[in-house]
C-alpha cells in the first residue's frame, strides 16, 4: 500500500469504517499513522453515564499522557447522557427495583459535569464544527 500515491492511500484509509481499525493503521507505519491520525481522531463520541465516568476518565487521562496534541483533528465531539435501553421489563411483574426499569439512582452529577468541563477544556479553540 505504501507503494500507491498518497491521495490513492487517503482514499482506501477513509473507508475504513472502525476506530479499531485506524488505531490499528496508526500503529503499522509512520505515514499511515501520519493520513489516519485526522480521520481517528475527526469524530470523538463520550459516554456519560457509565458508573463512576469511567469513559470520560480514560479519555482524559489518554489526553494528559499525550495524545491531547491530536484533539486539532477532532471536527464532532457528543456526549451520550443516556443509557441506552435494556431489554423491555414485563408488565406482568413488578420490576424489584428502580434500576431494572433503566432509572438512575443517586447518580453524581457534579462528578459527572466536572469531568466534561474537564475534557471540554482539553480542547482547541476553534476546532470544533459540531458538539452534542
């Protein structure tokens, strides 16, 4: 692949559909690491509501350790407050709590703003075209 024109290369790297699968091109090559970086990093989706801001925690600390210098490329940045639904409950029985019913209990708020004023702040100015 190194081999083809680099525009050629640009094309076959931007139908690849996963992160993994950029993550795993950065990883093979200098320059393919330098035409994926910008797509890996175009779009940055965050969860918010897993126990303890997990998601936002790793992704805070990936950015400390380094990786912060590539949030340039980042076009879309959206956080996902809501868990996504379970299996539905039956109405024939009674649920035996508010959690198998998909309800957040007592669920840190203040923990979980502070942690996306956090990685909001790790941004560059400007950068951003979309945020949700």
């Amino acid at each position: 692949m190194l081999s083809l024109p680099n525009d050629i290369q640009l094309l076959i790297i931007e139908s690849v559909n996963t992160k993994s699968a950029l993550k795993a091109l950065c990883l093979t090559s200098q320059h393919l690491r330098t035409l994926s970086l910008p797509l890996l990093y175009h779009t940055v989706h965050l969860r918010t509501w897993d126990q303890g801001h997990k998601h936002l925690v790793c992704f805070a600390k990936s950015i400390a350790a380094g990786a912060g210098r590539h949030l340039r490329h980042t076009r879309s940045l959206s956080f996902e407050d809501d868990r996504p639904p379970s299996a539905p409950e039956s109405i024939l029985t009674e649920p035996s709590d508010n959690t198998r019913l998909g309800f957040r209990v007592n669920q840190d708020f203040t923990a979980r703003d502070e942690h996306v004023y956090l990685v909001l702040a790790m941004f560059p100015d400007h950068c951003l075209h979309t945020f949700r």
